[in-house]
RNA sequence: GGGCGAUUAGCUCAGCUGGUUAGAGUGCCACGUUGACAUCGUGGAGGUCAUUGGUUCGAUUCCAAUAUCGCCCACCA
C-alpha cells in the first residue's frame, strides 16, 4: 500500500525539513563541469544587515524559479548569493547605536569603531540570510560571499589601482553632493530631486561708485556669504554699461565683479545673478573660467564657517533666515516671490544636500561609458522590458564624473598614501616604505573609504575570483541574467557593465530583467514611516513560502508595479490544498503493482488522450513563456491545467474507471493520473518548489529529488488532436446540460434520463462512446440515443447543441415560462453572434483579403449558428403553441 | 523642461507578434453534506477594453492626439 499525503496541507510541517534536504545533498552546489552548459545568475546583495521585505522576496523568487527551471533543463546553475557592506547606512546605525550608548564615533577612533562595526555585522549579519532560506532560494551558499571579505576587498584594489594607473581615476576639487548628516560626500546618483514650495528672494546689490543698484534672485540667500561675483549675459542691454563694474555684497561689504557669460538666463529672474564658486555647480564653472578663487562658507555640518562672519556657527537654514532679515532690515531686500524648484535630497537619509567644493576623488566616467553604450547597440545586453534600455542610454549619454571618496569608515579603504612631506600621492596596495619622490618615509594612508557601490559594481567577477584567472571565471562568466529592481538600474545594473567590460572585457550579463515595486493593497509604497509594509515572513508563516511565491509572480509583467492583496495570497494558498488534495486522492486510488508499468499508448481512452494532449501542450507553451521570461503567463496556464483540466475535468472522468470493474481499463486511468501528477508536479516546481518536493516524495517511481529531477519535453507521440476535439465536444454539451439544469432549477441530486438526437453518424458515435460522462458529470440517469426527434415534445427541456441535440424528459417540473426564457436567452445570444458573423462575410474586403483559413472559420461558424438557431426557434414555436394551447 | 508607464468586469490584474462568444483571481447571487478538497463543487449576473481620430477587409491589440493618474531624469539662479 502506497504511503498518503496527510489529511491536511500544512507548509510548515514540511517546508523548513525540505530546505534543509536540499541543503544537506548539496543540490544547490554549482561545481564547474564541462559536459554542461552553465547557468548563472547573480543575486543583488542585500544590505548585510537588513531585513527581508518583499522587493527581495518578488526578485529572489524570479531568480529562484529561473534557477530551479534550468536546473531540471539539464544546466550546471550557479546562483550567486552574498551581501552587501552598505557601507552608509551601516555605519549610520553602528553610530546611532554608540550613540545611545552615550559614546561617539570619533572617541572609539577608527579600529574602534571598525570593531563595533564589525560586532555588529556578525549580530545582523545571518538575518537576511535565514530569512532568504525561509523563501526557499536554490543558491549556492557554499559560495557566499560579503563585499568587505578580503578576497573581494583585493578586487577592488585592483580595480581601484589599474583604473588609477590608466589615468581614469583622479582626485580633485570639484562641486560635489554634500550630506551633512551623513558627513560625507555622495554621488549624484544618491541626490533624489524632491520638488518644493520655496521662494526666490531679490537682492539689491549696490554698484560702486555709482548710485545704481543691481538686483539678483536668489533661492539660498545665505550663500551670497560666498558670493565672488555678478553676472549678467553679455548680451543683456539692461547691464552692458555695469560690466566690468564692481558691486558691493550687502551685509558683508565685500566687493566683488560684474562680469558678463553666456550662462546667465536674460528671461530668468532680473537676468544678473550672483556667483558663489563654492557652492553651486554653475557658479563653480564659471568661477574657473573668470579665475575668480573660491571661498567656502559652510562645514561639514551644514553650518555657516568662519569666512561668514557673524552669521558663523549658525545651521545653513537659520543664517538664510537671520541673512533675509537683516537684508530687509537694512533695505537691500527688494521683493520675495513664490518659488517652486527641484531641491536634492539625500537618497539615505533626505537631509538637503548641499552642492559644496571638496577635495574627493573620482572616477573618470567617459571613456568607460562608451563601450557600454556600444554594448547595448551591439545587442549584447537586453532589458526586460526593454523599454529600460532608454533609461539606460539616457543615462550614460549624460554621464559626469563619479565621486568614489566617502567620508567613512565602515568600507574599503582607499588604497592612497600621501607623503607628509611633499604631498606627493602613491597608489599602492601596501603601506610603501617611502616617498618614490622625495624619499620621506613619512606617509599617511588615506582616510576616506569607497563608495559601496565601487565594490558591487565588481560582483559579476569579484566573486568568481578575479583577478585570478579562476576556472570558475572561465566557466561561469558572463552571467546570463540579472533579476533587479528598476530603482537600481543607475547604481548598480550600469557601474557592473562598464566595470566589468573594462576590467573582463565582456558585459557581466546577457538579459536585465527588471521588477517593479511591490506596493500595499492600496497602491502605496511600502515604507517603515508609513508603517504599511507587509512582513514576508509573516506571510510565509501564516500562507507558506509557496503561496508567497505565486502570488508574487501571478498577475504580474516585469517591471510593473504590483499590489499585495493578502485575498490573493489566500486564492494561492487555496491552489496549493487543491493540488495537495487532488494528490491525496490519486494516492489513495494507485495500485502499487499497476503503476509499476507504464501505460501503453495503443490502449488508453478518449480521455486519457485528451490530458496527455492537453499537458503536451502546457508543457510546450510554459517552456517557451519562461524562455521569453513570461513567468507570470507560465504560472497561469500551470494553475488552469492543474485545475482545470486535470482536476475538474480529466479526475472527475476518470473516477467511475477508477471505481469500476474493468481492471484494464482501471490500471491505465491509474498510470496516466500518475504519470500526468508527476508533470504537473515538474512544472509547478519552479514556481512552487516545497509543496512539489513533498508531494514527489510520496509518489511511486521517483528515485531522485524532483529538484534534480528531469523538466518535461513536448513528446509527439503524445498529441492526440482528435481526443482533444471529442473532449471539447463532450465538456461543452456538458456545460450545456448543466446549464439548462440549473437554470431550470432542477437540483444536482435530481436525476433524468438524457435523450440525444444527433445529425450525423460521426457525432451519434462520439456520444456513445462518451455515454459514461453525461452520467457521471450531467446527472444522467441512463442516456438515450434516438434517430429523430419525434415524440419529444415540449414536456422535455431541449438542449441545443453542436450538431446535436440533448433532451431531458422533466415532465413534472417544467415550467413552460421559464423554459421560453431560456431559450429566448440562447435565441438572442446565436442572433448576435450570427449578425456579427454575417457582417464579417458579407464583407467584400474580408473575403477577399482575409487569409482563407480566417474567412473559413467564419462560414463554418456561420453555419454552425444558424444550425443552433433553427433548433431554437423551432422550439420555441412549439412551446409558445403549447402554451396558447 | 524632457522621457516613460498605466487606463480592460465592483476590486486587483492577465491578454506575447492585429481575426477569441475579451479571460483569471477575488467579491456578489443561486444551488449543492455524491467516498481528494467547503482552503470545495455546479451554474449565473457583471465589460460600447479611458476618449477622439488614423492605418487596415478587420483594432483591446499598431500609429497620432487628448484626458486622468503615476514614475524617472534635469544646474534655469
């Protein structure tokens, strides 16, 4: 006797076990084998110390299914997995946490905090992990990897010291993003441009020597601190007499320049405007082209420094607010209008940035852009969906330099060493023993540490081992598919196809594809402020991983965004049971010794052929939709077969062979439910990997693990078309029966004798032969066939069919009304159908120019209706009669 | 200021290269305790596929414009 399932589905009976079985026999392994093709996908790191949320749980799942699918298919897959340093945001929280200890950050000093750091990433670090392993991800954990391990640490000063050497990394003073509560400098790429009500104030500038006044507008007043100078365009007749002038800053009495450049808006403002080198990007380039010196007037923390006099010490947004009113004060303020514009914001911590002259070091980024937009041109990287690839272009088309300094310690420190005494700069991986100029052994490393981003721009061959020349290298790389969110397609997708073209001489990846963001049931986002993010571990506790996974990938299209409906994931759950229970049922009604064997094609039955068809067809129409990443399409047709077909149809057919006395025909319904079950089990395993293995665990004839087992192959031998019409036929009329049934109230339970009259042998015969369903599905008591329709009169509920029709003889319950009803209902219904069908082919153009087989379908649909129609009326004429009558 | 996406049943969404009686889940209504499943079964109601043009024999599908919502990029002080 073969072993049941339990009574009930319970994904945590089950799924932390399985997880660990798949652990245990190294299913997940990716060793480099030369008889296969390689599979890899790279996980996007997660930040070391976070937490699942669900745009990890929806893109892990996609790689998980891409992993498991071409696993089966016979792939040596290697995904990827690793976490990030992140290296602001952990050390943000490292410093928020010494500071409720009462301690700070620059009292521990750098080891010191670089031990708490670390203690803190051991405390963290496993959560993410764990709560990974909870979803079921098929990746290689012997591989793990973290961005600060001193192998990938050695590839980022490799990257780091060859990009220097080739001239492509300089350190500068350039206007770059400042946070002042993260106390560092940050990319572009981290400002997030938040729009705002603010205002525009105009200032009077007095000219000197002269009673003239020149005003300006202004949107951060408190910089004026740094003004070096005005300018206006030289075109401009208003100011072409003031050029070459100087004006008088007000408040600090400073004279500065009128100068002239074509950079200034005539329309904008009062058309002159205020010139502060060090804290605009402008202003800085036209600073340097007017050689006008810099002059800073903030510090780090945003506050005003001692180059602003009395407003020193004094936060940015309280000077501009004491500045406008001493302007007012002393009458330089002319006017104060409303201002809407675009101010950054910190994407970590949305502190306003402040544009700021700093010393930084930095990528140079056009040379390196280049072949990666020659890349896309060549096809060498597809976007899925691929309108992703504007952005992309977009993106590198506009490309400045990136700023790689950052003003921490928790990161990979910059592999920089000054000399003390002539500030000469060694790139170096070790300490040097002297300056190889000036011979001083007096040298300092560099203080600031790399952007996170540098190091995970290297991930696609950091990993494999690069800069050796691994045989993992050579065999894994490039990764076929990147599955990310479309937010990160600047910091990440980008920096690994530049880095690794420049460094590997080959794009990292072949496909990008993109998900969008997982949203709540009401469209919003999902965030900690807001308190409406939803807990995937939760979800996984109350639903199981299984039920997760499905729902993230049903209803969806990459780079989408998606609602979370939790009615959805219970509608998946449900799906779940379904199929847990359709396998309980197959279980308890197997023959051990039967199932041994395999069926033999030449003796199944209608409708063994009809599933067997039917599931060739999934199994053709799912592959090639995950080929096309069409998970969400795959999933469905899985969900309708499993069902559908296979438990409201082909079960239900199947069960009076099961409880009946013809053994041959008993033993093959038994092989084929097996042999469809354990497809199906195949199919789903992707999507839902812990119920399938479980269930494939209890079947008969399984030696391995499905993980490993071997994905289903269209099989010609298995397409039966002509089953698959006669089912059709079959489910149809049944449809139909059941339909009339109900509409005329008549109960389930209630039985009827159902009388066919036919139109042709072909038919006669089809409804012979599948006598059994109408009994089993449409409450047949026996079924009848009769040459012609004399003698069933209006005392029987007519069923039109198909080139047939079907008649129930409920004499005693018929409701002369409200069988006209029906029928006026299927009337109208054919009418305008065969209207629709008439207008098609009475048109001159579709029968000429639509393609034949087109215009064929029509003319049969036509006659088909018409068919119908007659048999409709007719009866209804008769019933009306009757009724007169 | 540029660019992009969305608009299909009450709700959430599929619908891939133009031809289907436009689908699913959920919700709603009616019926159902048949030996896998009430986390179920059977049936039903519910859509002029945002609007307007165009291309075409034929448009939910392709093109253009409009409207509404949303997103991304951008140094107009």
């Amino acid at each position: 006797m073969l072993k049941n399932l339990p009574k009930t589905y319970n994904p945590k009976d089950f799924e932390d076990r399985l997880y660990d079985y798949w652990l245990t026999n190294d299913y997940f392994k990716a060793r480099v084998n030369k008889d296969k093709e390689p599979f890899t996908i790279l996980m996007p790191p997660p930040n070391v110390t976070g937490n699942l949320h669900m745009g990890h749980a929806l893109n892990n799942t996609i790689q998980d299914i891409l992993t498991r699918w071409k696993r089966m298919e016979g792939y040596e897959t290697l995904w990827q997995p690793g976490t990030d340093h992140a290296s602001i945001s952990t050390e943000a929280r490292v410093v928020a946490k010494l500071r409720k200890e009462g301690k700070s950050k620059e009292e521990l000093g750098r080891e010191g905090f670089l031990e708490e750091a670390w203690e803190w990433t051991r405390l963290y670090g496993g959560n993410i992990k764990n709560q990974l392993k909870k979803l079921g991800v098929s990746c290689d954990w012997s591989r793990d990897r973290f961005t600060l391990d001193e192998d990938m640490s050695k590839a980022v000063e490799e990257v780091f010291i060859r990009l220097y050497k080739k001239g492509l990394i300089y350190r500068g003073d350039r206007i770059i993003n400042w946070c002042p509560n993260c106390v560092t400098a940050i990319s572009d790429a981290e400002v997030e441009h938040q729009d705002s009500h603010g205002h525009l104030w105009y200032i009077d500038y007095p000219v000197k020597d002269s009673d003239r006044k020149i005003t300006i507008a202004t949107t951060r007043p408190e910089t004026m601190l740094g003004d070096l100078a005005i300018a206006v365009n030289p075109e401009d007749e208003r100011y072409k007499d003031l050029i070459g002038k100087m004006a008088i800053l007000p408040l600090v009495n400073r004279e500065i320049p009128i100068i002239a450049d074509e950079y200034v808006d005539m329309e904008f403002g009062t058309g002159a405007v205020k010139i502060t080198p060090s804290h605009d990007p402008n202003d800085f380039e036209v600073g340097e082209r007017f050689n006008l010196g810099h002059l800073v007037v903030m510090d780090d923390k945003g506050k005003i420094n001692s180059n602003g006099g009395k407003y020193a010490g004094l936060d940015r947004f309280e000077a501009r607010k004491r500045i406008v009113e001493d302007l007012k004060e002393q009458g330089y303020l002319n006017k104060i209008e409303e201002h809407d514009n675009a101010v950054g914001h910190c994407e970590r911590c949305d502190t306003v940035i402040e544009p700021i002259i700093s010393k930084q070091w930095f990528v140079k980024m056009e040379p390196l852009a280049k072949p990666a937009l020659d890349a896309y041109y060549e096809g060498k990287i597809r976007f899925i969906p691929e309108r992703f690839g504007k952005i992309y272009v977009h993106w590198l088309e506009n490309i400045k330099d990136w700023c790689i300094s950052r003003q921490l310690w928790w990161g990979h420190r910059l592999p920089v060493y000054y000399c003390d005494d002539c500030d000469e700069i060694i790139v170096s991986r070790t300490q040097p023993e002297k300056c190889n100029k000036c011979g001083s052994t007096s040298l300092t490393q560099e203080t600031d540490t790399l952007d996170t981003w540098f190091s995970s721009a290297l991930w696609p061959f950091s990993t494999l081992g690069w800069p050796e020349e691994t045989d993992d290298l050579k065999y894994f790389y490039p990764t076929d598919v990147l599955v990310t969110g479309y937010d990160i397609i600047f910091f990440w997708v980008i920096r690994m196809v530049f880095s690794s073209i420049e460094q590997m001489g080959e794009v990292p990846f072949k496909d990008v594809f993109l998900t969008g963001l997982v949203r709540d049931s009401q469209g919003r986002k999902m965030s900690k402020s807001l308190g409406n993010g939803i807990d995937p571990l939760e979800i996984i506790d109350v639903y199981g991983a299984d039920a997760l996974r499905f729902t993230l990938v049903t209803g969806n299209t990459p780079g989408n965004d998606m609602r979370f409906h939790m009615e959805k994931v219970e509608a998946n759950r449900n799906f779940a049971n379904k199929l847990w229970n359709a396998t309980r049922f197959v279980l308890m009604n197997l023959d051990e010794e039967v199932v041994k064997e395999e069926f033999d094609l030449a003796e199944l039955e209608e409708e063994d052929k009809w599933i067997l068809s039917r599931l060739n067809d999934v199994i053709k129409n799912v592959t090639e939709n995950l080929e096309k990443y069409e998970l969400g399409l795959a999933a469905q047709k899985i969900y309708d077969f499993i069902w559908d077909d296979y438990c409201d149809w082909y079960i239900e057919m199947v069960k009076s062979r099961l409880y009946g006395e013809d053994a041959k025909s008993k033993a093959i319904a038994q092989r084929v439910l097996l042999y469809v079950l354990k497809d199906i089990n195949k199919l789903l395993h992707p999507f839902m990997p812990f119920i399938t293995e479980e269930i494939w665990q209890y079947l008969p004839n399984t030696d391995m693990a499905l993980i490993i087992s071997q994905w289903p192959k269209y099989d010609e031998r298995l397409e039966f078309k002509e089953a698959e019409r006669a089912i059709e036929f079959v489910k149809s009329s049944i449809k139909a029966i059941r339909n009339a049934r109900a509409e005329m109230d008549i109960a389930p339970s209630r039985r009827s004798n159902i009388i066919f009259v036919a139109e042709n042998e072909g038919v006669k015969d089809l409804i012979i032969s599948n006598k059994r369903y109408f009994i089993d599905l449409a409450s047949a008591e026996e079924v009848i066939i009769r040459e012609s329709k004399e003698g069933l009169d209006n005392s029987f509920i007519s069923v039109v069919l198909d080139k047939a029709e079907a008649f129930l003889p409920l004499k005693d319950l018929i409701d002369y009304e409200k069988e006209i009803g029906r029928l006026e209902k299927e009337k109208e219904k054919l009418e305008d159908e065969l209207r629709r069908v008439e207008g098609k082919l009475s048109n001159e153009g579709f029968v000429s120019k639509a393609p034949e087989k087109i215009v064929n379908a029509e003319r049969e649909k036509k006659v088909k209706y018409e068919e119908m129609l007659a048999k409709v009326l007719e009866r209804l004429e008769s019933l009306k009669k009757d009724m007169v009558e």
